[in-house]
C-alpha cells in the first residue's frame, strides 16, 4: 500500500509548491522532512481548515468518495465516484454536471484531501475523524448493524413490501432519517395494554430500523436507532444517492439601484457615524464611565449614553465599540486610586489620538473608522445577550471577542463586492451563497452574516442596501494591504505603512468620499433671533470656535446653533476679550451681525471682570464699594456668609466654586483669579486616557491565508527535501556493513582481500551513478563506523564523498575501508 509520505515523495517539485499555496497552514513552521508534513497533512487541525474552505458541491463529491469505498482503508476510483453522484444516465446537463463533478475531485486531489491514481484513490485519514460518521447523512450498512436486517435488504422484493405496508406516521419517521442524519431516539416503551405500538417501534419490529446501543454514565441501553444505508439509498431514489445536488452557485439578484443614489445615501449615513461618534466620545469626555471589574461598561452607562447622543443602544454599542478598536477610546486610572488593576478603579473616556482624529477631513475620520470595524475581532451583535453562564454580554467585555468576525465581514462584504454596481440583495441571498460557498464555515453564523449588513449599512460602506464606490475601494485597499504584507515579509510586526493614509489627498477610499461630502465651511449665518446656522459640515477651527461661543441646537448636514448670554460668559471666562468675540462673528458671519448680538456680547463684556474671587474658604474684592454694598446687602446671597474685610474686599466660609455659582446664579458676572490678582482663565480640563493604536494598522485575521511567492515556495520544497533526505540518511547502516571486518560481529578489523576488492568496485560502481552508498571502516581510535555518502572520487588511495545530511565532503582511506553497500 501506497502511503501519503510516499506519494508526496513521488511528487515532483512544481506540485509540491502547489500543495504548499493551497495549504499554506503546512508550512507554519516548515516540516522537518516529507515523513513529517505526511503527518501534518492528515491532522484533524490542518484537515479541518482544507475542509472549511470547500463549497457544498465539492463536499458532496467527498462524501461519495467515503461511500464508495468498502472500508475506511479502502480505495475508490473516479469513476465509481461519478457513478454514485450521477448515475449512468447521459444528456448536456449530465455531462455538465459531471465535468462538475470531476473538476470538485481534482480540487479534492490538489488539497490532498484524496491521493493516489485516478483508479486507486484514497481519502486521507484525518477526513473521517473531521467530517460526520454519517457520509451525505446516511447510516452504516446494514451487516455492520444486524444480521436479521441485513437479510432484509439483501431481498429487495421483501423490502419494498415492507416499506409500501409501513404506516403513514412510520413512513414520515423513515424520510425524515433518510434526509439525514440517519440516527434519532427510541421512546419509551408503553405499558402492555395501553397505548398502541408507536410507529418508531413498529419499525424496529420490521427491522427497518436497528437499535443502537449507547452507553453513558449507567449500563448500556437501546435508546437510539439508526437508518441502515441501504434503505435511505432506497428512500432517497428520486432526489438521489446524496441528497439534491448544486453544483453552481444559487444566484443572488436584487434591485438595481441608481449608483449615484447608493453612493449619496452612504456619504450621508457615514457623515452620521462620524457625527454620532464625536457625540459619544464628547459625552465619555465630559463625564467618562466607570469600567466594570469584569470588564467592559455597565447597561446603564450604555443607556445613558445613548440617551444622550440621540441613538439607540444597539447603535451606540457599535459606535463605541468601533472606536475602542480604532484607538480613540481607552482606559485611564482613577484620580487617587490605589490600584491598577484591569477593571478596578478604572474608567473609559478619550484617548490621546482623539484630538487628532477630530481636526481630520470627514472622509479621513471615517475611514480610520471603517477600517478599524473591517479589522476587529469583536461581534457587537452579542452585546446585550447572555453568555453561557446567563451573565450580560456587556459592551466592551471580553465575552463579544470573536476571532473569526473579520472573516466574515470578508465574506459578506465580498458578495456584495462580486455583484453589479448598485445591486442590493435580500440578506436571505446573500446568507444562502455563504452557505454554498463554505458551508462549514458559515454554519451557526448566520446571525453574525445578518448583523454584517446592518453595521455597513449604520457605518455608511453600503447605502439603500448597495456597496458603494468608495466601499469597494476600501475593499480592494484592505485586501491589497493585506497580500503586501504576507507576500513582503519586510515588516514582522504586521504594521501598515499607509495605516493613516497615504500622503498626499489620503487613499482613493477617501479622495472618493471626499467628492461626495459637501465640502467643509469656514462661516455661518447669524439670523436676528442670535441663532447662528452652519451650511455644511464646519472646519475644524470654526467647530472649536462655535464649541465656545455657542450653545448647539440641531446637527446634521447644516447645524443649528445659539448665542446665549451663558455662552458668551464661558467665551469671556476662556480668554475671549469683548472686541475678539464682535471680530469673531463679523469674520465668520455671511450675514449682517445683528444688534442684538452686539449689545449682548458688550453688556456680558462690560460686567464681565467686575466681581473677582479668590480662595479664602473664598473673597470677593472689587474697586466699587457701591457694588460690593448691593451683593452683600442681597438677600439671594446670604447663605453665603459674606462678611466685609475692608471697603474693597468680602469674605466667605465657602469654596471659591460655590462662590461663583451663587454669584452668576444672581445675575452678577465674577472672574476667578490667583494669589498674585492676575485672571484665571476656566477652560475645561480634558483628560485623556493613553494612547492606542487601531486594529487597522495590523493584521488581526487569523483566517486570513497568507499568500507565498513562487520563489519562497521552492525554496521551502528544497529545504524540505533535503530534510527528508538527512532523515533517511540518519537511520542505521545495513548489518553486512555494521558487522564487516569483525570476526563474530566482534572488535575491529581490516577486511580481507576479496571483501576489499568488493568494496571497491561498489565505490566505483557509485561514483559512475552518483547513488548514494553505505561505507563501513575503521576510524583512526580503530573502532567500527559507518556512514551514508555519496562518492565524488576514487584516487590516490583516498575515496572523497559528500554526506547529505552535514553536507559536508568526507576523505576514507580505501584501506580502512571495510564494506560498501548501495543504499536502497
């Protein structure tokens, strides 16, 4: 019998190279020699990965490769395959489907998945212990079941007379097994005299059914039985021996959408998620959330922030979710705390890169956004759910770690990608093709498929249900990024040299969007009701700028703001003089500043300043003794326990915060200031967590198949061979040349003439050949060794010949030279 080491020894080296980029996972690390990748080619590991790459078809061709055999060590033959798969009938459409089915098994064959010669084909061993024991869900035959059944289908007369008399509720119970999988439970037998037979039970008494032992915790007992292979191939004659057949791909179709409207609808949607995201981080950064101890942010953190920000939750959830994996977000210690342990006395707010994210293009922002989502390893969908100890998957816990959700954002996103422009397809078509494509892959993720296409739909790469351009330019930037990386080599880190974008106008993902996107403005309309309107999305500075001088009223792609005599107060306290803030509209306003905007900006200003507060507990000073005399004299101030000092100064027991407070909340407009007199200006304190970088700039699939240049490739089927060979090599000399030259297998010494001669002429014999030899001789301590050479020469009583396994050229004597034998 043939091995799979020896086959793959057979192989020449172009189709080890093949074996090797379809397989890449057998070279990590490179095995040690033939033997050895052998072994690691059967594995369940590396067996299961060829499998969870194949489309339903091909699988289906596998399982009749099980089937036609008559044991598990047994051969098949392509033609007994194809036999079972289409029968003997003929026609265009069979001819089709059996090039089909050929080309499935040459796939097969390329993967090792099946070995041998096209009329002597083996499975390799590993397949059976992946795939089910039930091939193309049909049982074992019935003599490996029982005798009395395996006479029963061996009639066929019998069987079909038993099977037309089976009643309606058995025969449901028959074509349901017989669709697969062919084993189901056994009910409990009723008391004598009650109930009738049960139909599962009348078909055990006709040995249609054959009860399987199962053995548990107790003694074995009857609680399962099992579908005979036989009579599920007789159940299943009209839709065949393995179950209905595709060998193409279901077609997926949806409506045409207009390209132009895909591509408005997700610039607008992504203008949102950029939008919402700054909403949410400004809210962490105004008042960040605690981080749990098991990790990940409370519900109510999540509600209230949601709240806050005008989304729902499944929405927020995403949103934050995607910018922790784009390094926006993190985690930062508590003021004063006394530990740092992960989740303890811990909060979640800002990182130190949001800063620069936020004075980015819109399209930059998102695209750092977008490729952090392509990128991580989270399933934002779980969040919410229960783990398998019924605990809340909370948003940013360990638990929605999926190590294969890049995988199939791949997946899904590439079936839109393969579809015309602006075609939108049902979730249900898009869900079915993954099904074909890899069934074993996709199986139990169809939830995660789903949640795929409304997470790119809320991030704007689809719109009206379509890819848009510049989504399948993200794509194609994401894949290219990718085969760069696995085929250079040059950067073990993993880490992208264009992970922010290439100089220069960014990557065409961005130039793309940014053609889409109103283009920023640096001015805004002020109306007479001292709202100020911005038609457009603003510049960095004008949005910093409003941040301080007006209260926001409305967002979207023209936002809404207001000037109150409260903003103007925090611009005052900020360092904004009376005339910056008129310079500042009359700059920035398209629109004639209104009166009212005056007078108000110049009555704050005028009174601005004119109470000043330092720490006592806190004092009041001012250079008008008239209005010190009203505030300490007003009533609405007498919690505060003012009491006069000198002419110019008061003093109270309270904090200077609270001093202030009580001050504006009366209507009086006071500035802190230091111990030396000068103005403290109040802006707010941002604190950020460390930074992080995004997932983007790496490489975090860990089903992402690297790809290997053809040059490296026969480079890693060289140093292979040359492994096997040096392990061949390493394995003992034959007896006649361990035992030459020793009388009685016993001590060292020179051989006999006839022997020496004999020798000779094996070495010369070698050296005409080039093959390798076995030589025996005496080392210059006198003992016995042996050595497996190859001879370059013979002359000047010295034999040169190389060893393949040091790959180092060694000199004998010829005469100590004791045998030589031809290796075989």
């Amino acid at each position: 019998m043939t091995t799979l080491a020896d086959h793959l020894r057979a192989l020449p080296d172009e189709a080890l190279a093949a074996l090797f980029r379809l397989r890449p996972d057998l070279v990590v690390p490179v095995p040690t020699d033939l033997s050895a990748l052998a072994v690691r080619a059967q594995s369940r590991v590396s067996v299961a990965r060829a499998l969870d790459g194949l489309d339903e078809f091909t699988l289906r061709i596998l399982d009749a490769a099980r089937l036609t055999r008559a044991g598990d060590d047994a051969e098949t033959s392509v033609e007994a395959i194809v036999t079972l798969v289409l029968g003997d009938t003929t026609g265009n459409r069979r001819r089709a489907e059996r090039a089909a089915a050929r080309t499935a098994i040459d796939r097969l064959r390329a993967l090792f998945l099946l070995y041998g010669p096209e009329d002597a084909l083996r499975v390799t061993a590993g397949v059976d212990e992946v795939c089910s024991p039930y091939p193309a869900g049909l049982g074992r035959p019935a003599a490996e079941l029982d005798p009395e059944t395996a006479a029963l289908v061996a009639d066929p007369a019998r069987l079909r007379r038993t099977l037309l008399a089976a009643p309606p509720p058995a025969r449901a119970i028959l074509d349901r097994l017989a669709a697969g999988p062919p084993v189901g439970t056994l009910p409990a037998a009723p008391a004598p005299g009650t109930e009738p037979v049960s139909p599962a039970s009348w078909l055990v008494e006709q040995k249609l059914l054959v009860p399987v032992p199962e053995t548990g915790g107790g003694p074995a007992r009857p609680a399962a039985v099992e579908l005979p292979r036989e009579i599920g191939l007789l159940l299943r004659r009209d839709a065949g021996p393995l179950g209905p057949l595709r060998a193409q791909p279901p077609t997926v179709t949806g409506p045409e959408r207009e390209p132009k409207a895909v591509d408005s609808a997700g610039a607008g949607q992504a203008m949102e998620a950029v939008r919402h995201t700054e909403a949410l981080l400004e809210q962490l950064a105004g008042e960040p959330a605690p981080l749990l101890r098991s990790g990940g942010l409370g519900v109510r953190d999540l509600r209230r922030l949601a709240k806050a920000s005008g989304l729902d939750e499944p929405t927020a959830a995403l949103l934050l979710e995607v910018a922790y994996a784009a390094g926006l977000l993190g985690e930062a210690d508590l003021p004063g705390a006394a530990t740092t342990r992960t989740g303890a006395d811990q909060q979640v707010l800002p990182a130190a890169g949001y800063e620069g994210w936020r004075d980015g293009s819109l399209a930059h922002r998102w695209e750092h956004l977008a490729r952090a989502w392509l990128t991580m390893t989270r399933q934002v969908g779980l969040v919410g759910q229960r783990d398998d100890r019924d605990r809340v998957i909370t948003l940013l816990s360990p638990e929605a770690e999926r190590a294969g959700a890049p995988a199939v954002r791949r997946a899904v996103l590439g079936v839109l990608d393969d579809l015309n422009p602006g075609t939108a397809p049902a979730p249900d078509d898009v869900v079915g093709l993954l099904a074909w494509r890899a069934p074993r892959r996709s199986l139990g993720r169809e939830a995660g498929q789903r949640e795929v296409l409304t997470e790119a739909a809320l991030l704007g790469v689809t719109g009206l249900g379509a890819l848009t351009s510049y989504g399948k330019l993200l794509l194609a930037q994401w894949a290219a990024g990718d085969t760069r990386l696995t085929e250079a080599g040059d950067d073990p880190l993993g880490v992208r040299p264009d992970a922010d974008g290439a100089a220069g106008g960014g990557s065409p993902a961005v130039r793309a969007l940014d053609a889409l996107l109103p283009a920023p403005v640096d001015h805004f309309l002020v109306q007479a009701d001292l709202t100020v309107v911005v038609p457009g999305p603003p510049e960095p500075g004008l949005a910093a700028e409003l941040a301080v001088v007006a209260e926001p009223e409305s967002a979207g792609g023209a936002s809404v703001h207001r000037v109150t005599a409260a903003s103007v107060r925090r611009a005052l306290d900020a360092g904004y003089a009376g005339e910056d803030l008129q310079a500042l509209f009359r700059r920035r306003s398209r629109t004639p500043v209104p009166q009212g905007l005056t007078y108000l900006i110049d009555d704050i200003a005028r009174r601005h300043g004119g109470l000043r507060v330092g720490s006592a507990g806190a004092y009041l000073r001012s250079d008008d003794e008239a209005l010190l005399t009203e505030v300490l004299a007003d009533r609405r101030l007498a919690v505060m326990g003012l009491r006069r000092l000198a002419p110019t100064v008061l003093t109270t027991p309270h904090l200077v915060g609270r001093l202030l407070t009580a001050l504006r909340e009366a209507g009086y407009a006071p500035v802190s200031e230091d111990a030396s007199g000068a103005t403290v200006l109040t802006r707010v304190k941002v604190r950020r967590a460390p930074a992080r970088g995004s997932v983007a700039n790496r490489v975090t699939d860990p089903l992402a198949t690297p790809r290997l240049t053809t040059p490296r490739l026969l480079g890693i089927v060289e140093q292979v061979r040359r492994g096997d060979a040096a392990a061949r090599a390493a394995r003992r000399a034959p007896t006649t040349v361990r035992g030459a030259g020793r009388p009685g297998g016993t001590g060292p010494a020179l051989p006999s003439a006839h022997a020496h001669s004999q020798a000779l002429a094996v070495l010369q014999q070698a050296v005409r050949d080039k093959a390798l030899v076995w030589v025996g001789y005496v080392d210059a301590h006198g003992a016995t060794a042996s050595r497996l050479v190859r001879p370059v020469s013979i002359g000047a009583g010295y034999l040169r010949a190389e060893d393949e396994r040091t790959e180092m050229l060694h000199t004998f004597a010829l005469h100590r030279i004791t045998a030589a034998v031809l290796d075989e």
